[in-house]
C-alpha cells in the first residue's frame, strides 16, 4: 500500500528541530552573560511567533476540511490551541521577567522559570503534533485526494510573509531525513520554477554539513540524468 501524503509530516518536522534546538540552547546557556542571553531569547521568541503562524494556518486552512466531518474533534484540536496560545504566554511572560533582572541571583532564577516555561511548552506542544498527524490526518484522507492535498499545501506556503516562510524552510530542511528531503527537491524540481529549486538547493547546503549535502546532491544528480 503506498502511504498518503500527510500534510503535517513536513512542516512538524522543522517544528520539532526548532522546539529541540531551542531547548537546548536554553539549557547550556549562562544567563548572566548578556550576549547569548540576548540571543537564546530572540530564538525563543522566533518560537512563540512561528507556532502562534502555524496554529492560525491550521485553524484557518486545515480544520476546515473536515468541520462538518468531524465538528467535535475540530473543536477539541481548536481549544487545543489556546492551552497552547496561554501557554505561550507563559513564556513570554517569563521572557519579559528576565530583561527587567539587574542582579546575578535574580537573572539565573528568572532564567531557570524561563527553562521551565519552555519545557512545558515543548511537551504539549510534540504531543499535540502527533496527536494531529495521528487523529487528523486519516478523517482528512477519507475525504480528499493527495493531490487535493498537495495543492492545499502550496496555497499554505503562498499565503505565508515572505520572512515567516523562510524560517519555516530553514528548520523543514533541517528536521527532514535524507529521503524526505530528496522527495522535497525533487517535487520542487518537478513543478516549481528553476530558480525557486536552485535556491531552495543553495538553502540546503548552507544549512546542512557538507558531506551530508553532497550526498544528496550525487543523488539529485543522478536522478536528473535519468530522467533525460
């Protein structure tokens, strides 16, 4: 049986390595020193706004599809996302706490709430992931084709400010395997214009260490010159 398209698989997968990322870089940082303080917080701020994107898209593009198919799992995914929106809050609360700090004590407690604020977060946050990948998906694949849904997928990424589509780019390519993100390249290849591939190609392998770059492009490589 060939697996459908979920359209979650992707763009979770660049959610979970920024969520990761993220909470790595709260956990080894000093938050007495301000320069990586300033930092790791913007990038916990990046979070905070790339989820609060991702839950209006599904709110606004997703759920929709099955409303009238499935009204009371709708409802519990949508009231799913505002234990997610207050608890965002939480973290920006606890973000806003820490830059009012002015003494050593006082940052590294502030820091260790922001820690802890973030890893509730995370938690709810993957569980919620799989919940939808796992619960939404198959009411939507009883009701629409993988074309339908590929379609429905570029429409998401076309309605998205230039600036909040490329960070999600960024972490997809980053949180993908090697064979998600040959089947990415090479649908981007297949349908998109040239330069849209190329620079989607030049992102890669900014992003990802050389060998594992030049692994995918011998593969890219090849199929190319099959396909001639």
């Amino acid at each position: 049986m060939t697996p459908r398209y979920n359209p979650f698989t992707q763009i979770h997968k660049g959610l979970r390595a920024l969520l990761y990322d993220t909470a790595l870089a709260l956990q080894h940082n000093d938050f007495n020193n301000e320069r990586t303080t300033a930092l790791v917080a913007d990038q916990v701020q990046k979070v905070l706004w790339l989820f609060e994107g991702h839950a209006h898209t599904e709110d606004s593009m997703v759920f929709p599809l099955i409303a009238q198919h499935a009204p009371g799992l709708v409802a519990d995914f949508e009231a799913q996302h505002e234990k997610d929106h207050a608890l965002g809050q939480a973290v920006q609360d606890k973000l806003e706490a820490l830059a009012q700090c002015q003494d050593t004590v006082s940052r590294e407690m502030a820091g260790t709430a922001l820690q802890q604020a973030f890893e509730c977060f995370v938690a709810f946050n993957l569980e919620h992931m799989v919940m939808e990948e796992t619960l939404v998906a198959p009411i939507i694949w009883q009701h629409y084709s993988d074309e339908a849904l590929h379609a429905l997928t570029g429409e998401i990424v076309r309605s998205l400010p230039a600036d909040k589509n490329e960070q999600y780019t960024n972490w997809m390519i980053l949180g993908l395997n090697d064979v998600e993100l040959i089947q990415w390249l090479t649908g981007v290849r297949q349908t998109a214009p040239s330069f849209v591939f190329d620079s989607l190609c030049t992102t890669a392998q900014q992003l990802l260490k050389e060998s594992r770059w030049q692994k995918l492009q011998q593969v890219l490589q090849t199929s190319e010159a099959m396909a001639c």
